[in-house]
C-alpha cells in the first residue's frame, strides 16, 4: 500500500440531472453493469493502484451509499487501509453544510490530518474509467508539481462541455477556461499526440481528477483561496498562475455520468464484444459487494449482446443488446431490446407471489408477453403482462408518477408498479 498517498472520493450534489435515478440515492450509489455501483469505480481504481486510505464524501440521500460502503469494503485487521465514510456535519466552528467540491474538502481536512500522506488524490464519485494512478503520482512526483490535474484529449464537439486547459512544455499548465464558446476554441488547440490529433482530439479536458501536495493543499484552502467552494471553477484557475500545475495525460476510456443519456450509454456499451471498459481484465478488477446469490436460470430465451447479473430467472424469448442487474424476472414471451433492467434487493415467496396475484398486484420483475426498448428499469419494479414501452425520440421529455422520458430514454422510477396492458 502507497504509504504517501490518502484518496478522497466526492460524492457529488444532489445529481438532478441522473433525475430520477437519484430521487432516493446519491449519484455514486446509482447502479451500473448490473451489479456494481459508481462508487465502486474510483475504489476499483484506488486499490489496484495500492491506494488503501480512501475517504468518500457524502452529503446528499447518502443513507444507501452509506449502507453500501459499510457493507462491500472490509480489510484486515492487519491492514492500515481504510474506506471511511465523512458526512456533511454541522459543527461549532461551521454550522454550513458542503457548498462545492472545494469547501467538502475543507471541511474534512480535521479528519484527514490525523494520518500520515504528502499527497491528496482528489476524485470524482460519478464517473467510468480505468486508471494506474501509480503512474499519475509517479508523473507528480518526477515533475516537482504542486498540483497535477488528469486530462483528456477530446473534440470540438465536446470541447464546450468541458473545462479546457492550455499547457506549455513540460506539460505545465498556463491557462484555464470553462466550457469555451466555439468561437474561441481555435486558441484552446494543444498538442495532444499524433493519434490524438489525427482524431482530431485536440483539446485538453480536466477530468475532475487532481493530486496535491498536503502543504499546497491546506495553504489554498486555510488560507490563499478560504473564501473558494469549488475546484474546477475557482481552485485551478486561481492556482495556475501561483503554483506548478501539471497536466498528466490519460488517453484510455473515461466518461462523466452526468445525465440520464450518458449513463444509458455507457451501460449498453458494456454489451459490445470488445467494450472500451473492460470489466473482464484480472490487473483492472472492479470490485463490489458480495452477496451470496445463485447463478442465473436461464429457459427458452434468445440472448444477443447482453450482460446478466447473478440470481436471475429469465423466461424472455429474446433479449439484446441490454444489461440484466441482479435478482431480475423475466417472464414468458417477452422481449427486452437496448435496455438497462437494474433487479431487485429481493425474492418474492411463493406465498408472496401468490398473495400479490390474488390481489392485482404483478409480481416483482417483468411480467409475459412485454415488449420493452429503450428503457431504464430502476430497481424492485413490478411490471405485469402484455406492458409494452417503446422508448425513442419520437418521445417527448416528460416526468410522471411511475416513470419519467428523458432524450427517449424511458426511465420507470424505483418500486414503480406498471398494472397488465401498460403502454408508454
């Protein structure tokens, strides 16, 4: 284990454009690829890094990011690592909760001093990648840096979403903007690499991801920048011209869970034979809780470029291009296209099966006979037969009681129930 090095995961705002996926939990306790949640991300990547001092800070419905953490990340008792949760706490000095990204980590400092490190890597909760930051922090420390900030070369097209960064030789940063207007982005080309260019990839995007020394750290927070919430939009640009800030070039797959489309995205890519995240590499394991759960029952279905968790029962007659989380029930005669069925925290008895028929109820999962495109099932839905939803951009963006359309995508929100012959 790095010895030098404390992690501090955010966990973010209160994610309402992942509405209504974060209606009940923060963005990193959303579920992805079936069974893993976006925390497990920045985790997976820390301890296959040899970082085992992780911090994650909460503020917004942390209540099951919480529970989960408690729950998946265990060490020995041998072992110095640690991934311990700091929640947003009204205190004598500061009765505010976290106003930034920035002010989270002030507030924690008192925490985090209690051990021994000379560098702070700062991440986010929300996003997909698989980094060696062994390799960052090595770049940090071979360049004499003060701060070291993870890029990405990205388009035009995307270049005005991002924070965009110029750096001179060295890969020293000198300049910052915030999501250019397009008309500016021509001064904001970087040599980003003969592959980068040729893909025109020529822009130079902060990924939210810093290291920092411990001494530059508590000076810009204590005391040159006190007054600063956040770090992206007021930290790095107040820093660029004070300190050693250095670019560290990451060119592998990264998205940002930012909203509803992007998250669809990347789940259904993991479908792909050859996805850009590899959840099938042994040096890059991503890691999450155990459960003790028996392995999928599958009978009579067609699978096409689909992913399915543990401790399913699967009747559906065909199912493509979709991601099936755990616990998930498919009945006879359905079929499922380009869709992220999220599961259940549960079984249904017999008994309980029985009890919710006689009473009009459909069981927990996807009932017979449904054709479903297009979709977000988030978790312990209950869809009865013949329920169709054909999700696409004929649809408008709209939110209802039981379920919300956002670019096309149709998302049923949690323990929605969707009575027999539903259509959306």
């Amino acid at each position: 284990m790095n010895k030098n090095v404390i992690a501090v995961i955010l966990g973010g705002g209160a994610g309402s454009r992942l509405a209504p996926l974060t209606s009940t939990r923060s963005k990193p306790a959303v579920p992805i690829a079936g069974k893993y949640r976006l925390v497990d991300i920045p985790i997976s990547n820390c301890l296959n890094s040899n970082i085992g001092r992780i911090y994650v800070l909460t503020q917004f419905n942390s209540a099951s990011l919480n529970k989960h953490i408690k729950n998946t990340y265990h060490f020995s008792a041998f072992s110095a690592a640690f991934v311990d949760i700091i929640a947003a706490e009204q205190t004598p000095d500061n009765p505010a909760w976290f106003q930034g990204t920035a002010d989270a980590v002030r507030q924690s400092l008192r925490h985090m001093s209690q051990q021994d490190f000379e560098y702070v890597l700062i991440l986010s909760g929300d996003q997909l990648y698989q980094m060696d930051f062994d390799e960052m922090i090595n770049n940090h420390v071979n360049s004499k840096a003060d701060i070291s900030i993870a890029t990405i070369p990205v388009g035009p097209q995307e270049a005005t979403e991002f924070g965009i960064l110029k750096k001179s030789e060295g890969n020293v940063i000198t300049s910052f903007i915030e999501k250019p207007k397009k008309e500016v982005l021509k001064e904001w080309e970087s040599d980003t690499g003969d592959a980068m260019n040729v893909l025109s990839r020529k822009y130079l995007a902060s990924m939210g991801i810093y290291i920092f020394g411990r001494k530059v750290l508590y000076d810009l927070l204590q005391e040159a920048a006190k007054d600063a919430t956040d770090f992206g939009k007021e930290i790095i640009p107040f820093s660029i011209s004070k300190y050693q800030v250095v670019s560290f070039q990451y060119d592998g797959y990264w998205t940002d869970i930012g909203n509803i489309s992007s998250f669809f995205e990347a789940n259904l890519a993991l479908t792909q034979d050859m996805p850009e995240f590899n959840l099938f590499d042994n040096t890059k394991a991503v890691y999450t809780r155990a459960r003790m759960l028996p392995p999928a029952k599958i009978s009579g279905s067609t699978l096409e470029k689909t992913i399915i968790a543990e401790g399913c029962i699967i009747n559906a007659s065909r199912i493509e291009n979709s991601v099936i989380g755990i616990r998930t029930r498919i009945g006879y005669g359905t079929n499922v296209v380009s869709s992220y069925i999220m599961g259940t925290d549960f079984y249904e008895t017999l008994e309980d099966m029985n009890s919710s028929v006689e009473r009009g109820i459909p069981k927990l999962g996807i009932g017979e006979r449904c054709y479903i495109k297009n979709a977000i099932i988030d978790k312990n839905c209950r869809i009865g037969n013949d329920v169709r939803i054909n999700g696409g951009k004929h649809l408008s963006n709209s939110d209802h009681s039981l379920y919300a359309i956002k670019d096309g995508i149709v998302v049923v929100k949690k323990g929605a129930v969707l009575p027999d012959g539903f259509v959306i």
